[in-house]
C-alpha cells in the first residue's frame, strides 16, 4: 500500500508536543513524515525530514489545506494520505492495521 503523510505544526510547538507526535506516528509506522510548517522553520532541520514552510502563517486551517493538496500533488499515484496535527498520539503499528 503507498502513503503520502505529513504533519502540519506551529513552531512554537517544536519542543513541546511536535516531538511527542513525531515519535508517536514513526512508531505507529508513518516513519519519514513531510512537516508542514505554518511560519519560521526554524529547528525542525534536525529531524531529518521533508520540510514545507509556510512564510506568512495561514492559521491552522490553511496550512491543513495545502498541506493535503500538496500531498496529493507530490504524489497522485499513493493510494492512502494521511495529515495529523502537531498535538496527536496514535497507537503502534497504526499504519500496519490500515493496511
């Protein structure tokens, strides 16, 4: 099964609940997560991850928006997106049972 996911965050999150989300969705199997940052993206390069900024915020709303079309568009050949919030915790092999 092919996936296109990503997480859209703030950064005034970057140390508080981003990092418990990331390692809750790599732990649920969604383990290389493109981030969709709403505003300055600085610090999230030390993850390692695809980074999308957003450089005038659009709220929480906007930035869910495009970050799906963006998935799409990126890849129109996956079969199954997912977008989770910055403030999520998914239970282990989530990706594994969707499947």
């Amino acid at each position: 099964m092919k996936w296109a996911y990503g997480i859209c965050t703030v950064p005034s999150r970057i140390s508080s609940t981003f990092p418990l989300t990331l390692q809750s969705i790599k732990a649920a199997g969604f383990d290389q997560p493109r981030i969709f940052v709403d505003g300055p993206p600085d610090g999230y390069s030390q993850f390692g991850l695809p980074i999308t900024v957003r450089g005038e915020p659009l709220k929480a709303y906007g930035n869910w928006v495009l970050a799906l079309a963006e998935l799409y568009i990126r890849d129109v050949t996956a079969q199954r997106y997912a977008l989770f919030q910055d403030d999520i915790s998914v239970v282990k092999n989530m990706r594994g049972y969707l499947d």
